[in-house]
C-alpha cells in the first residue's frame, strides 16, 4: 500500500483535536479526546506508528467520561523530527512536560512496544503526577537484558535486533518494506493484511524528511537503553499500579521477556494475555484493549474513593 503525503494524512479527524503542545523546547502532536478535566488517560504508541494506532481506542475510553490523550513521541507522526540522539529518559521527560503544558495535575499513561518502554521509564522518574502505568507488548527494559542470549531467536526477534543496529534500515523504512516486515514479523497471521490495509498513516509519516532515522532512534533508545537510563531504572521501583497486556501471537517478544517485570514492581501488578493478538495490540485486539484499561481504571478510582 502506498502513503499519501502531508500532515492531512496523519493528523486524521475523528472525535478528537489535534494539538501541537511546545515543551522542553520541541513541539509535539496530540489527540485529546473526552471531557477537559486535569486527570487524563496518556496514550504512546509503538514503533514505526504514531498516535493513529489509538484510533480504536480513544473513542470509547473517552465515551466513559475520560480526558484521553494520544502523543506522538519525539521524531514521529508530526511531532518534532529531531535529529539529534534520542535517549530514554529524555523521551519520558518528554511526555511529563507535555503532561504538565496540557495542565494535567494527574495521569496514567499507557504504552506500546517502544511507547511501553517510556511507560516503563516515566513510572522510574516517578513524577507526582502519574496514578498507574499499562505497558502493552513491552517488558521491562532491563528485564529483557539477561535473557537476550537464551530466548528463542524467531524471525520477529532477529528483525528487532537488526533495526536496533546503528547501521538501521532507514531506506527500507521509508519505502515501506520494512515496515511489512514488521507487521509479517510482529503482528498476528490473523491481523497482518488488516493492519497493512489500514497502514496509510504510518506510511505518510514515514515518507517525511529524516522520519525513518528519527523513528529508528526511538526504537534503539528503548532496545538500548543508555548508562543514565539503566541507572535510574536499575535504582528505581515503580511505586503505582501496572498492569501488563500481553499479546500471546506477539512475535516481537515472548512470555520471558515478561518474566522479570514485577522484579522492578513494588505495588499491585496485574497481567492481560490476548491470546489471538500480537504485538500491535491496539489496533489487532481494540475490544479487548478498551475493555482491559477501562476495568484498569475503574478499579484506580475505586481504590482512590476508599483512600
């Protein structure tokens, strides 16, 4: 499938407005959904995409009285293309400041894939403002480093590792090759020819000067983690709720990637395995996903209104 370009094609209409939100001195796009209020749903998407693959989701977590965020991180969708390197930390910060610019006084943030790992990331900076964490297809980032070398080595797991090189894939990425190979590697049989049917966005996106290298570095910053980042979640517990929605067709990660995530858990932790999804969870299993997080949520404030 070929991409239209221009930002008319990834910032698409629905029930929502596009914002572009200036913090830390680089300009992000969101898509906010539901009721203005200063609590709010934050939502990270996954390599190669960008908020799009929300667009299942936000409609009926915003429908049950929700503010609902969906943030394109640093160097995708039509947030800033930066060239310089992306480090972990900094993407987590990224996602505080535009928290705090939105003036949100308090949220959960759910991510996935590399949205996942600055989930992760976020909870270990431990901001004042963050109530839970949902990471979707994404282990822990240190979880997964003693494992790397044991775990089974299918297709999806090699492909990862290979856009993880410095060296990257940014041609094919941006002609659209790898990103089918992502979804043949990484989603459901089931999903793949949906998901490439429906791809058009991510496409666009990735057609954009410098796009592939910028999206590339996110991945390499969550695959790799810098010295400050595993230092800060080496020394750091996550202090909030979390819950772990696993796609049991996932072929980016298997359940031992997921083995040593309540290792770095020090409060209520809960897991949600899609058996007939992959990686791109919100797009492969939407129902499912809403369903999931909602319960998450519901559960959040009735634990609230007892405290």
């Amino acid at each position: 499938m070929r991409a239209a370009g221009g930002a008319a094609a990834i910032e698409l209409p629905g029930p929502w407005t596009h914002r572009h939100i200036t913090a830390g001195g680089a300009s992000f796009h969101v898509a906010d959904a539901g009721t203005a209020m200063d609590y709010a749903l934050v939502l990270l998407h996954a390599f190669p995409e960008h908020w799009w693959s929300w667009r299942d989701i936000i409609p009926p977590l915003a429908g049950t009285g929700r503010r609902v965020v969906a943030m394109d991180i640093r160097g995708c969708g039509t947030s800033d293309l930066s060239r310089g390197a992306s480090d972990l930390v900094q993407l987590a910060q990224d996602v505080i400041g535009v928290v705090r610019a939105l003036g949100i006084s308090s949220f959960s943030v759910a991510g996935a894939g590399v949205g996942g790992a600055i989930a992760w990331m976020i909870g270990a900076l431990a901001p004042s403002e963050l109530r839970s964490l949902i990471a979707l297809g994404a282990p822990h980032p240190l979880g997964v480093q003693p494992v790397i070398g044991h775990a089974p080595w299918s297709g999806g797991r090699l492909l990862q590792g290979r856009l993880a090189l410095p060296t990257g894939r940014t041609r094919a990425l941006r002609d659209g090759r790898m990103l089918d190979a992502v979804y043949r590697s990484w989603a459901s049989p089931s999903s793949r020819e949906r998901l490439d049917s429906q791809s058009g966005p991510f496409r666009a996106a990735l057609a954009r000067p410098f796009a592939p290298h910028t999206a590339l570095r996110a991945l390499r910053a969550a695959r790799h983690p810098s010295r400050e980042a595993r230092r800060i979640l080496r020394s750091t517990t996550i202090a909030v709720p979390v819950l772990s929605i696993q796609g049991g067709d996932d072929g980016a990660w298997s359940p031992i990637d997921h083995a040593h995530d309540t290792t770095f858990v020090d409060a209520p932790h809960s897991c949600v395995v899609i058996r007939e999804s992959g990686h791109f969870l919100p797009e492969e299993a939407p129902s499912q996903v809403a369903r999931a997080l909602t319960a998450h949520l519901d559960d959040l404030a009735d634990t609230s209104d007892r405290d």
